[in-house]
C-alpha cells in the first residue's frame, strides 16, 4: 500500500477536507445530479490542484476559484467528447453562461455550502426539512418525530450560527 | 380573554423569540406566523433580530432554487474517492521524483554547458559516473573530429555542437594513463586560446586495454601488479566562445604544459 502519510498525501487529505464536499455539490449542478460523473469531475480536478499546489500556495483565496473554473472546464470538456458532434452546431447549454458570473454564483454558493456545513447536525436537519423541503415547523416536527418548539428553536439557533459563519468568511448576510 | 399565568407568559416569549428565524424564513403555519406578529409588534429585540436575519434569506434561496437535492446540498463525496486521490498522489509523486530527477540532471548539463564554467564542475566529477553519460550523450549527438597523436598515442575525438554563446565542445580521451591533470584548450583562427575544460586523469588511465604505452605517466609496471587498467575512455564536455567557423584546432596539454594531442577542425 502506498505511503499515506507524506507531505504530498497530506496535502491531498487538506484539499480534500476543505474543498471535496463543496466542489462536488457545485459539479452535481452542472452534472443534473449524476453522482458518478461528478465525484469524477472532483477527482480530477483536486488531483490538477494537488500538481498546481505550489502556484496555487502563493496565492492566497485562489484556491476555490481555481477549483471552480477547472471543474467547469473539465465538466464542459467531458460534455463535448460524449456528444461527439462538433460545438459549433450543438454548444453545450454550460457555455451560453457567461463564466464569470457562473464562478461568482458558484464561490457564493460554496460559501453558503460551507456554513450549512458547519452547523450541528441537528440544526442543519432542521434547516432542511423545513426550508430547503418546503414544509413547515409543524410538518417538519412530524417527519422528524420532535416537538415542534423544538424545531423552531433550532431554524433560529441554525441561522444564527450560518450568520455569523458567512461573516466570518466574508458574505455579508 | 384570560390572561396567561405568568410563568407561562415567560415561556410563551421565550417561544415567540425563537420563532423569529422560522417566521424570517416563511415556515410558520398562518397561526404561528400570526402569533409571531403580534409578538413583534411589542419586541423590539425580535425587530432587530429579524432585521438582522432577513440578509440570510435572498443567500439561502439562491442555494435552494440551484440545488443540488436538499439531500446534497452538503454532500458527503464517496470514502473511496479519496483512497482513489491518495493512490493518484502516490503514483503522480513517483513519476515526479523521477522527474525532477531529470530536472536536475538536465539543470546540471545546462551549468556544465556553459562556457569555461563547466570546467570546474567537470573536473569534480572526473573521471566518471553522473555525468558521463550525459557527456556521452552529447558526444554522440556533436560533430565529431578525432586524431591520434602521433607521439603519445593519445586518441581525443571532439564533438562539436554551435550554439548561440558559441561552441559546445564534447571530448572523448582513450590510450591515456595517469595520473595527470589535462585541459582541452580551443585555439581560434586569430590565434585566441580558450580552456574548454579540465579534468584529472587517474592512476588507472582512461581507454587503456594493458598493453598500451600512452601517456606520460609512470612507467607500465602497475599492469605487472595486477591493477586493473581502465578500458573505459573518458567523455566530458564544455564550451568555448568561439564559432564553431572560427575555431582552427583543439589541443589536449597536461597542466604543466605538455602537448598530448591536437585535433585540427
């Protein structure tokens, strides 16, 4: 088995620690959810950020753009080789988004991501099955078998936490 | 209307504040969402927390209307994409090593292919190993001019290759014994004598097979003792500023001033 404990494997572990989770929720949007493909699109792209870590060191904050923008890329490219039809007759709807505005929305995303991912698990289930499900405290209660002060309770507690989290990392909430 | 008992009205506020995040996000029932109303028409602390909420919400619908699945909105990616990763970088850092490898061979070529500077360096590394392939490389791919010295039978073959600092010079040196140190001098048509670069040549020799008398150095009785003489000829390189044109002969002297050989070119 190979050496798992190198500088190089630990810088693997830190990119995949930090950028795996929000990488592959931003390529199962481009990918309509293919969970395969996209944990592909993830592997290549943390491995090209894995070779680039010395450019990519230097540059602080240039990490998760980078990250994005190759994803993308390689998400488009993939796109083209399995159509096989040449771009100019079939353009991918990914290229009628502008890239720039595509990667701000993606960054904004991810950071949102991030601080959903950072609360409880009990706070964010609540989040979920309340506002991302579209049900209400008193449905949510009955799907999660809690009292119903009990999930009010933990949407403000959830919120209060992503606020400050998304200040923390700079989205002004 | 009855009042609540005041312990109760304790805990009914207490409800009503934490509300204020269900209500900031429209996931009150009308009743509870009425409640909270009236609740935060007389609380100004729940107006300024809503105030302060209500910045989350435009950021956590966008999250909701571009997904992925409420399920994936956090994904955990597969274990397994991991081991995959940590056995890519593993892979990936083997073929690196072996790249920067070739990096540093090819950086050490690059200094020792430089004018006059080489010489130095060569002359550590005489009489073989690392750098002698690479010599011998660059050898193989020069123009080639040899000659065997008449007198001390030496046989030096220069591999001439113009660049644009002017002319990288290989050197292939047989049927010398040692131990000596020598020069490659590059001599101009206009008389200018450059050192391409300097070496030592062993005890042993370089290209001898044993029953050879070249050189100048001690007499051939080690051959009778049993050393080994060296049947490898030497390959080291330099440059000289010079044109490959303007360059009229190379000359191989021991550092006391002894001709070995000349190769006119």
């Amino acid at each position: 088995m190979a050496d798992r404990t190198s500088p190089d494997e630990e810088l693997m572990r830190a990119l995949y620690e930090e950028h795996a989770g929000p990488l592959l929720a931003f390529v199962l949007r481009l990918v309509d959810g293919d969970r395969q493909r996209a944990e592909d699109v993830v592997q290549e792209t943390l491995l090209r950020a894995w070779r680039n870590a010395d450019r990519l060191r230097g540059a602080p904050g240039s990490v998760r753009p980078w990250l994005v923008t190759v994803a993308r890329r390689i998400v488009i490219d993939n796109h083209r080789s399995r159509q096989a039809r040449p771009r100019e007759v079939d353009p991918g709807p990914l290229e009628l988004i502008p890239a720039a505005d595509e990667i701000d929305r993606a960054l904004r995303l991810m950071t949102i991501s991030d601080a959903l991912g950072d609360l409880t698990e009990a706070h964010r289930e609540a989040l979920i099955e309340t506002y991302f499900r579209g049900r209400t405290v008193s449905e949510a209660a009955e799907v999660l078998g809690v009292p119903a002060g009990t999930v009010r309770s933990r949407v403000f507690y959830a919120l209060r936490s992503m606020k400050l989290s998304l200040e923390e990392r700079g989205v002004t909430a | 209307m009855n009042r609540p008992a005041p312990d109760h009205g304790q805990y009914e506020r207490h409800e009503q504040h934490t509300a204020v995040g269900a209500y900031a996000l429209g996931v009150l029932d009308e009743a509870g969402a009425a409640r909270f109303e009236e609740h935060l028409a007389g609380c100004p602390e729940c107006a300024a927390e809503l105030d302060g909420l209500m910045g989350l919400t435009p950021l956590l619908a966008e999250l909701k209307e571009a997904g992925p699945a409420p399920e994936a909105l956090v994904p955990r990616p597969d274990p397994a994409l991991l081991d995959r990763l940590l056995d890519r970088v593993a892979a990936g850092r083997r073929a690196q090593r072996i790249r920067r490898l070739c990096l540093v061979a090819a950086a050490a070529a690059l200094i020792v292919a430089g004018p006059l500077v080489g010489a130095a360096v060569f002359s550590e590394e005489a009489p073989d190993h690392s750098g002698v392939s690479a010599a011998k490389q660059m050898y193989e791919d020069g123009e080639k001019i040899g000659a065997v010295d008449p007198a001390t039978k030496a046989d030096v073959t220069v591999s001439l290759q113009q660049k644009p600092w002017g002319t990288h010079v290989a050197l292939r040196l047989a049927h010398v014994r040692g131990p000596l140190t020598c020069d490659l001098v590059a001599v101009g048509k206009n008389g200018e004598r450059q050192v391409v670069t300097t070496w030592a040549v062993p005890p042993g020799g370089y290209g001898l097979d044993g029953t050879d008398t070249a050189g100048t150095g001690d007499k051939p009785d080690r051959a009778d003792k049993g050393d080994k003489w060296s049947k490898e000829p030497l390959y080291t390189h330099g440059g000289a500023a010079l044109n490959r044109n303007d360059i009229s002969r190379f000359e191989v002297r021991t550092l006391d001033g002894k001709l070995l050989a000349t190769v006119k070119v």
